[in-house]
C-alpha cells in the first residue's frame, strides 16, 4: 500500500490508528442529550473527521448551544475510557511496515491534544512517530489541508511525497488540498482513494466547506503541471508542493 516515491507516512488518529469513533459518537451524544439533541448517527459518520469544537459549530441548531459545557462532558467520558481504545490491526501493520522500510512517520489528528496523546500512549505508539499534530497546532482543522501541510513540514517532506491514512470524508479533503497520496481505511481494511481533487470531492460530498473545496484545485494544477514539464525538453527543475504554495 506505499506507492513508489513516498518518502513519509501520515497517520490520522480517531478511526485509523485507534478504533476510536463509536466511542467519539457516544460521547458526544451524551453530552448532547440534556440540552434537548439527539445526535443523528449519519450525520456525525458524515462529519466524524471534525474537532468537537467544529462539529458543534456544523451541527444544526448547535451554534447556540453552551460549547465548552458539552465539550468537558464528552472528553471526561473519553479520558476515563481512553485506557480501552483497541488498535486498528491493518493500520498498525502499515505503520510498522513504513517505520521498517526507513520512513518517518506522523500524527496529523483533528482531536484535542488532551484525547491524542493519551491514545497514542495507551496504544503504546508514541516512539514510532517523529511529530503528532492535534487540533490546536494549527490554525484551522480539517477539511482544511494545514493539519497534514504542519505534518509534513515537522517531517521535513514534501506534501506530494506523503502519504496520508484516513478513514473520515472530511480528513481525505484535508489530505487531498494537502497535496497528498491518500489511503482510506474501510471496514478495518485499507483501501485507495480516488486519485486527484475531483476524487477527494466527491469523498467529501458537501461536508467540505468552500473555500477547501477551493483548496483543492492548486493541488489537481500541480500535478497536470507536472506532467507537463515531464513532457517537455527543457532543463528547467519542477517546482516543489511546497514552494508553489
């Protein structure tokens, strides 16, 4: 599942690494429940790529409701839990794979810190990874590419020489505006994407607010940019991911 020319593996964390996303779901609609919600179980599978805080702010009806309270509900039922969270097998062998054959390896999660780093503790895991980046590192989270661009710069690779792990519509658009490869994981299988930006869009349905959407053509423009300059005859060296950016 390593694509000839991956220099580094990025791993998402709830629902890739860690089978962590029912739980997540439980949480969250327990927190929900005395303020008169019932979180729809669709919904949130659509949306489960997402920090607490940017579910809440998406959710219908959620911009009124008291944020902070709800949030220091579902994590205090989280860290009391985060001791049992189980390892998705496929994922660990492609981490381990990665880390055997030399490459260095990265976190890029849309939880809290307080959540990522305890799982990856629990999972025993936190020596394979070279950075972890959470929610609060950067600016803004998925589906917006800077989780995955802070990891692959703290990696010192190229976004295009990446290759990231998710298992969430709006963490593949994350990935995807990256400039990433992308692996998906389905049904506690990995599994490839669609290749290129309209692949990631129609992953994404209309989870991904625009200006990502948006986000995604530069990405689709170098790599026909790419494959022009393969074609051509001069000398002149390609542009990198990061310095058309």
């Amino acid at each position: 599942m390593i694509p000839d020319g991956i220099e580094a593996v990025v791993f998402d964390f709830d629902g890739t690494l860690a089978d962590t996303t029912p739980s997540h779901e439980d949480a969250l609609r327990a927190a929900l429940q005395p303020h008169g919600f019932d979180l729809d179980h669709d919904w949130y599978r659509q949306h489960v790529g997402l920090s607490i805080h940017d579910l809440l702010a998406a959710l219908p009806g959620g911009r009124q409701l008291p944020h902070d309270e709800i949030i220091r509900h579902s994590r205090t039922h989280l860290l009391a839990t985060v001791h049992s969270i189980t390892p998705i097998a496929c994922v660990v062998s492609l981490l381990r794979a990665a880390r055997h054959a030399g490459l260095p390896c990265a976190v890029a999660s849309g939880a809290s810190r307080l959540l990522v780093h305890p799982g990856i503790d629990s999972l025993g895991l936190r020596h394979e990874f070279a950075a972890i980046i959470a929610r609060e590192d950067v600016p803004h989270g998925k589906p917006a590419p800077d989780p995955y661009l802070a990891a692959a710069r703290q990696l010192g690779v190229p976004p295009g020489h990446c290759l990231a792990v998710e298992d969430a519509p709006d963490g593949v658009t994350s990935a995807r505006a990256a400039g990433m490869h992308v692996i998906t994981v389905v049904n506690g299988h990995l599994a490839p994407t669609d290749e290129g930006a309209e692949g990631a869009a129609r992953v994404s349905g209309a989870t991904a607010p625009t200006p990502w959407r948006d986000a995604l053509r530069p990405a689709a423009a170098l790599e026909t940019a790419a494959a022009s300059h393969d074609a051509a005859p001069d000398n002149t060296p390609p542009r990198s991911a990061d310095s058309a950016r």
